[in-house]
C-alpha cells in the first residue's frame, strides 16, 4: 500500500523513484501472502455454538443488560 503512490510518481519531486524490479518484489511478496493467508483460513475449525433446548427459552425469560 505504501508503495502506490510512489509507482504512481507522488515522490518524483523529491528524488524518489521506483525501480521496476521492487514493483516486481512488491507484487511476487503480496500473491505469496494473499495465498498463505487463504491457506491459513482453510485449515480454521468452524465454530458451531453448542445450544441447549431450555437454555435458548430461558435466555428469553432473562432481562437485558443495561
């Protein structure tokens, strides 16, 4: 994200300029992380709350919190 307006030119007044081949870094790192961040989600367990026949009436009975 920092790297966007740099790529775009924003820097060029003051020096800064982007060289190709940190763009092509840049953009190598972000698919290897979008991929083991994807990876990571497949292996979570789905939480299934475990819910009670008398528990779902009784929380009806219950006043709310203020």
């Amino acid at each position: 994200i920092l790297l966007i307006p740099v790529a775009a030119g924003v820097a060029v007044p003051i020096g800064i300029h982007l060289n190709p081949m940190v763009a092509g870094v840049a953009m190598g790192l972000s698919s290897v992380f979008v991929l083991s961040n994807s990876l990571r989600l497949k292996r979570l367990k789905v939480y299934v709350p475990t819910v009670t026949p008398g528990a779902v009436q009784n929380a009806a009975l219950e006043p709310a919190h203020s």
